[in-house]
C-alpha cells in the first residue's frame, strides 16, 4: 500500500499498547491492517470493521466516520483496470 515494507512491524496491539505506552488501552494508534481468511467476504469484513469502529467512537448514524476503511482487493482492481487503460493507451498510439 505504498509503504516501505522494511518500516513495518505487525504485533498484537495489547503487546503493542503495553510496550510502547506502559499501559492498556492508549489511544495512540495511526493504522490497523487486518488479515481476513482466504474465502471471506471482504465486503462483509470492512462492513463489521466500519461498524465496531463507528461503535467504539461513539459515531451516530447521521455522522460521518472519522476513519476510513481500505479494501486491498479494491486497489488491486482499481490498480488492474489503470494499467489496462494505460496499455490499451499505449498501443493505440502506435502508427
């Protein structure tokens, strides 16, 4: 996702809240990456993500969220139907 993957650490977040922060339960998190099975339902997953998280933030239903909630199977695609333009693009232009 455009990250460098030397800088990433993945850990469980209770070892993360108790080693960086000294305590349970600290508020300083930037971004959750989340690992569904092979077969599920992404759609499915980022709905119950959404709805823990709009729950959690205390977030009514006529609120906006204040996070947000990426599908990398979305990016994949989204990344595949570019790239087909892009060729089509390009070999379009060959005289």
């Amino acid at each position: 996702m455009g990250n460098d993957q030397d800088d990433v650490v993945v850990l469980p977040l209770t070892t993360l809240q108790r080693r960086l922060s000294g305590r349970l339960g600290s508020q300083d998190i930037g971004m959750i990456m989340i690992s569904a099975r092979d077969g599920s339902s992404t759609t499915k997953v980022v709905a119950d993500v959404s709805a823990i998280l709009r729950d959690r933030r205390g977030i009514q239903a006529n609120e906006d969220d204040d996070f947000s909630v990426i599908d990398t199977q979305q990016i994949a695609q989204t990344l595949s139907s570019t790239t087909r333009i892009l060729t089509l693009l390009l070999g379009a232009s060959r005289p």
